[in-house]
C-alpha cells in the first residue's frame, strides 16, 4: 500500500496528470509568447526612415496616372519616365503645399509649363527648367533676360521653406558649342553656379542654404535619342532637399 500510494503521488505531477506542477506548462508557454512579441516591437521601433521612404517613392512609381490623394506617378503608363509628373498632395517632403501651389498658379498664368516641370524624387522636392532660350542661349551660362521671372517666382518658394536647396546643372550629350567652356562639365556647372548667383545677389537668399552641381550628360531626364529629347535635358535642377537627405 506505501509503495502504490508512493507511486500515485508522483504521477500527480507529471506531463499527464493534471498534478500542481502542470501550471509551469503554461507559464513557460506564455513567456516564450510575450518574449516573441516584444522582440517583434523592438524590430519595428528601429525602422530605417530613410529607406521606408525610398520603398515607398518605388512603390508608388510603380503605378502610372493619378491616384486620390497621392499625385501622379513619376512614371507614365508605359513604364518611361514622364517628363509631366505632379507634385504629391500633403507629401511634399517639408515645402509647404500652399508654397508650391502657389508656384504652379505663377507658371501656369505665365505660361511656362513648357518651360518649368514640377515633381518629387528620393532626394526631396523638384524644380526642373528647360534652359534652352528660357534660362540660357546655346551653349552660354549667361543668364537671358526672360530668365528672371521663372527665377524669381523659385525664389520665392525658396523663401518659404528652411531646407537646404541644391541646384544642379546638366546638358544633352551633344559636344558644347561654345569657345568659351571647354566641355559639357564646365558649362553644367557654370549654369547652374549663375542662377545660385542670382538667388544670392538679387534675391537675398543666404548662401549658406544654397550649393552647385553640374553633371553635364550624366543624368538624362530621357534617352538622347531625338533633338526634342535632347532639349528636354538640356535643363537646372533645383532640388529642395530633404531634412534626412542633407
């Protein structure tokens, strides 16, 4: 009788039981769960932003036309990069939407949608113009006398906005035409080093805000297959620069 009961006892606490230990079970059980779930917020809390961002500029270039509320798509319906995409309602990576619509209603009454292209890309907000006979003469860097309106109205969505502002200069891929620079780098460069001149000296912008780059042929807008195409990269960026991309 001693050793059964003896043996009794000790079942009462094994796996099938039903013993006071069978509580341990699902204790342990439980605390894999939670260590699970916390590890699981830990990993969702240290989320790159910066590249959250750059999925979701991919994911949405992804999609042709106009979705509600989120803008047209930087690439047109079939797959080429479109030269007219719009800027993105309520994302417009720190400019306020009130600055750039008031930018749009300048070039749209000045009629220079040919001329000045608005869109977004990973770096921040995009302000392309076309610099043949608006900007510039054929292969000068000289600033042309209708240039200062375009210029202006930039500068004052510059004005606006505290973020950094990075003017790019690029050309097509055919050689310069000009005795004056030497190669398709130094006219780039020259271009977009006069219009930061410009927003310096004529419109009071600090130059601590403001810098240059010229990329010659280096990032076409579309390929350099036709003389139509080819002026459409003929062009200055200026790119209002994200507060993570500086």
């Amino acid at each position: 009788m001693r050793r059964r009961r003896e043996s009794g006892a000790l079942s009462e606490g094994g796996h099938d039981g039903g013993g006071t230990l069978r509580w341990l079970l699902t204790y342990s059980d439980m605390i894999t769960l939670l260590m699970a779930f916390f590890i699981m917020l830990y990993s969702m809390s240290i989320l790159n932003l910066n590249r959250f961002r750059q999925v979701a500029v991919s994911i949405r270039s992804g999609f042709g036309g106009l979705v509600q509320g989120q803008g047209r798509s930087p690439l047109a319906a079939s797959g080429q990069f479109s030269i007219k995409p719009s800027p993105i309602v309520g994302d417009t990576v720190g400019v306020p939407w009130q600055a750039v619509s008031e930018l749009q209603q300048v070039v749209s009454k000045s009629r220079l949608e040919k001329v000045v292209k608005l869109r977004q890309d990973e770096r921040g907000f995009v302000v392309s113009l076309v610099t043949d006979k608006a900007l510039f003469a054929k292969g000068q860097a000289d600033l042309s006398s209708g240039s200062k309106k375009i210029l202006d109205a930039i500068a004052g969505l510059l004005k606006k906005v505290p973020n950094q502002v990075r003017v790019e200069g690029h050309t097509c891929n055919l050689p310069v035409a000009s005795e004056r620079y030497s190669s398709n780098w130094e006219l780039s460069t020259a271009r977009a080093t006069n219009v930061v001149r410009y927003f310096i000296e004529e419109k009071g912008i600090p130059a601590d805000r403001l810098s240059v780059a010229g990329y010659a042929d280096s990032k076409p807008l579309v390929p350099n297959t036709s003389e139509s195409n080819r002026a459409l990269n003929r062009r200055v960026d200026v790119v209002v620069l994200r507060s993570d991309y500086q």
